[in-house]
C-alpha cells in the first residue's frame, strides 16, 4: 500500500486527473478508409512537440520559434490504425 493513495483515500473529495491536470482524450473511428502513410507522418512529425516546449522554453529541434500544429500537445497514443500501403489480415 502506498503512503500516497492512503491520503488520497482519506480525503472528502477526490479530485479527477481530468480536472487537476487538464488531460482530456478522444476517440477516433472510421472503417470506411485507410489513412495514407506519407499524410499521417507529417501530422505525427509534431506530436509531443509542445511538451517540449513548454519544458525547455524551445521547440524539439531547439529553435525559438513555435509551430501550433494540431498534435502538437499529445503525449500518448494508443491503438490499431490501418495504412493504405500495408496488406489487410
């Protein structure tokens, strides 16, 4: 048992990982195609790349400059997706 969940547990109220750190999450689904690799790698080219940002004060690369892409902020993925360039099973 760790000291820290006991006190946790010992509060009135807990509060959510959600709300305490801001995580938010979502969920992506379509059957209908497959993503097309060349266009998937350069949306995830910029995943993360916020974190390490706000952690050093630069961009992954070490320039100053700071590129809002949309994926910027994720730090964790999860799951199957399916390339247009790979065999289905």
């Amino acid at each position: 048992e760790s000291a820290g969940w006991l006190a946790e547990l010992a509060k009135p109220h807990h509060t959510p990982e959600t709300e305490e750190y801001g995580v938010g999450s979502f969920v992506y689904r379509n059957d209908d195609r497959p993503f097309h690799p060349e266009r998937l790698a350069k949306i995830m080219n910029n995943f993360g790349t916020s974190l390490v940002k706000n952690i050093s004060g630069k961009n992954a690369d070490g320039s100053e400059s700071y590129d809002d892409a949309i994926f910027s902020s994720v730090i964790r993925c999860k799951g199957e997706m399916w390339l247009s360039n790979a065999d289905a099973c």
